[in-house]
C-alpha cells in the first residue's frame, strides 16, 4: 500500500499566507497597551493620545464602574463558571436585564458574553434553512457570520439604501408567498463609517413585506438618540424594531452583548440561541461594571451630548486642515485614504506625533477603501481634540 507524500509542516501554509499579508499591507500585529482605556494611554511605553477606543463615554475606568466590578468581585468571583441554564444566573445578570429593557423601553433583554456572541447566535435564531435574511453589504462581521450559520438564504442590499432592500424584499415575497419568513438586519450606526442607516424607510420596507427588523446599535447604545438610548429612540422608532442588539463594550465600558424586546422573543432566543445555551454567562465584575455604568448614562445625559459634539469638532478641524470627512453623526469618523499602504503611513506618522489612530484595512473595510478610524470619547478635552487635529494637519502629505 502507498501513502500520499505529506508535508513536512503541515501549517507551513500560516508563515507563507502571513508573508503575503506582509506584502500586501494587510498584516496585522497587536501594540502593548499597557493603561486603561483613557484619552491618554501608555502604548508601547509612551503616553499618546487616544483616538481609537470605542469607550465612547469614557467610563471604563469610571470609579463607581470600577468599584462595582470590584465589590461584585469579592461577593461573586471572578467568572460565572457556567452557562446561566446550567447552574441559574445571578440576581446581577438579571437585573441587569430589566435594567437594559428599560432603558430601551422594552419588555425584556437577554445577555450575552460579547455583542459579537449576540449577534452571531440572533441572527441564526431567528432564520433557518428556507428562509431569507436581508443583510446592509457593511453590517459588521458579526452579522456575516450569525447569516452564515442561519443556513438561510442571505441577500445583501446597497450600504443604507432602503430603495434597494424594498425591491429585493418585495422580488423576494413574490416567489416565495405570504408565508415566508424574512429577516432583515442592519447596523444602526455603521462601525467603520460612522453614519446612521435610513431606519424609518427600513421599517416600512419591512412592515409593507412583512419581515422581522434587527438592528445592531453597538455604537449608537450611549451614544445617539435621547439620554444615549440609540437609534431607534432617537427616529422614534420604539415598538417597531422587533429585534435590537446593543453592546456592553463601548459606550458602557464593559463587555457582552445584549438583544431587547419583547418577553417571547427573549424566552425564544433562551431556548434557541446556540451562543447563549452553550456559553459561559457574563462574569459578575463585568454584569456589575455595566449596571453601574449604565446608571452613570442615566444620570448624566450630557455625555452623550458631549462625546457627539467632540466629534463635529474634530471633523470640522480635519476638513479645515485639508481632509474630506463627513458630520459625524455618532463617535466615530472616518478619514477614508485608500491604499492599505497610505493608511498605514498616515498612523504612523500620527503616532510618532503622540496620537493614535488606527489605521483599518481590508477585509474590515472595502477594497480601496482603506482609513483611519477617529473616535472621540466624552472624557477628551477640547484641547485634546486640538492637539489631535493639529497633528493631523502637520503630518498630511508625509
Ligand atoms: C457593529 C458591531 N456589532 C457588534 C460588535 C461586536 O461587539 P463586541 O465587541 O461587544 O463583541 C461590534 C464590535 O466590534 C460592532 O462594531
């Protein structure tokens, strides 16, 4: 009997397949960040300014954010040590929940431990083989993979254009009948672009064909809408949004994720979704760190406010120093390059300026459409802000 010839290293193919990122621009390495994630922070051992953390509210290192996971810590330990179905949840993971519901004014919310779990176990929750899932072509990777696993049939409709979901959905119901069953899910405010889907055109698109909306509101949760409570609230969309995702991450200073609504679909996505069966529940510091942070949002509706206002300033100093960026109309602002290679360039040299702002490539964003991605926290100064813009405008053309 002969045997197929093998390689000798047979994951010889991860050092060959980096070499060609390297190449290519698109090799990706993780800095030493070694401090919270402040408006300064100490990377590589050098304090820089930071435009690049998604602590949109600066309350990561909030003292009574910090305080509560600490005392959460001592009372409950350090991690859950199993799924809430398994040994139950703690009273804070259920509290945390009505709070969250509350907050977003529905009947109830579920948690997961990241917002990427909460997405990912969604979307294939709600949609199986059979049905249809209409996907915005820059919902986060999140969304991708959660169709992915659905094993439905996924159609991916122009970046925030209601016209084209419409026609795809009502091309969609034709063939396949009334009683067809149709997801659609969008990011509120888009990650890499900072910019808001047309959520009121979204939702007559869906209500005239009768499919269930989702919506990602993982950068707008804190930072859009009334008191921060995101998109939907902010069109006045509330009870017409079945499905709404929010992360614990950002704007709150924590992590998990979590999806509000109504008490069946929450008790559905308990039985059903495969990332909250079969994960470890969210660790008691961290249920802790949210609660207090969002009593913090709730308190100080000014932050919001605050973090968006820093946002227009500093793309009002970009345009003045001679670059194209649009009016934010969340934490986040893109400065579109191009290359892999400018972007890269671009943070670099900002970096040796003391700012850091990530350079993001494919595949995060498009091809050619490589940028940096600015974001601004509420707890920046204006100086700050200032300091930034002016380092931006010294290091422009390299
Ligand atoms: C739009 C969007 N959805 C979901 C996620 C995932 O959230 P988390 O980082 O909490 O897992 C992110 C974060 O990276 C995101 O940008």
């Amino acid at each position: 009997m002969s045997h197929a010839r093998v390689a000798a290293d047979p994951l010889a193919f991860c050092g060959e397949e980096l070499a060609r990122l390297e190449a290519a621009g698109l090799r990706r390495r993780v800095r030493a960040l070694q401090s919270a994630a402040e408006p300064e922070v100490i990377l590589d051992g050098r304090r820089v300014l930071c435009l690049a953390s998604n602590n949109y509210l600066g309350l990561a290192a909030h003292p009574e954010v910090v305080d509560a996971a600490a005392e959460a810590a001592r009372r409950y330990g350090a991690g859950a040590g199993s799924a809430r179905l398994v040994t139950g949840g703690l009273t804070l993971h259920d509290e945390l929940e009505a709070r969250l519901a509350a907050f977003k004014g529905t009947e109830d919310a579920v948690l997961f431990s990241s917002g990427y779990l909460a997405n990912f176990g969604t979307v294939a929750a709600l949609a199986g083989p059979g049905d249809a899932v209409f996907s915005d072509e820059l919902n986060h990777a999140s969304i991708i993979d959660g169709c992915r696993l659905s094993r439905a049939e996924v159609f991916v409709y122009r970046h925030a254009d209601a016209g084209h979901l419409a026609e795809r959905l009502a091309a969609w119901r034709q063939g396949a009948g009334a009683a067809a069953r149709a997801l659609v899910v969008t990011d509120t405010v888009f990650s890499m672009d900072g910019d808001v889907a047309p959520l009121p055109d979204i939702v007559a698109a869906c209500e005239r064909h009768g499919a269930v909306l989702m919506v990602d509101e993982a950068h707008a949760t804190g930072v859009v809408g009334p008191g921060g409570r995101g998109a939907v609230a902010g069109y006045g969309l509330e009870g017409r949004v079945g499905v709404v995702m929010g992360t614990l991450s950002k704007a709150l200073g924590a992590a998990g994720g979590f999806i509000t609504g109504s008490a069946d679909l929450c008790a559905w996505l308990r039985n059903r979704a495969r990332s909250f069966i079969f994960d470890t529940a969210l660790p008691p510091p961290t249920a802790a760190a949210a609660l207090a942070a969002l009593a913090v949002v709730e308190r100080e509706p000014e932050r919001p406010v605050r973090a968006r206002r820093l946002a227009g300033r500093l793309a009002a100093g970009l345009r003045t120093a001679g670059y194209a960026v649009p009016d934010p109309a969340a934490a986040v602002l893109p400065v579109v390059i191009g290359s892999p290679e400018a972007a890269l360039g671009l943070s670099a040299r900002l970096l040796d300026a003391g700012v850091l702002v990530t350079a993001i490539r494919p595949p995060s964003v498009p091809e050619g459409t490589s940028r940096l991605r600015a974001t601004v926290m509420a707890t920046h100064t204006d100086a700050e802000i200032d300091r930034a813009i002016t380092a931006f405008a010294a290091t422009r053309d390299g």
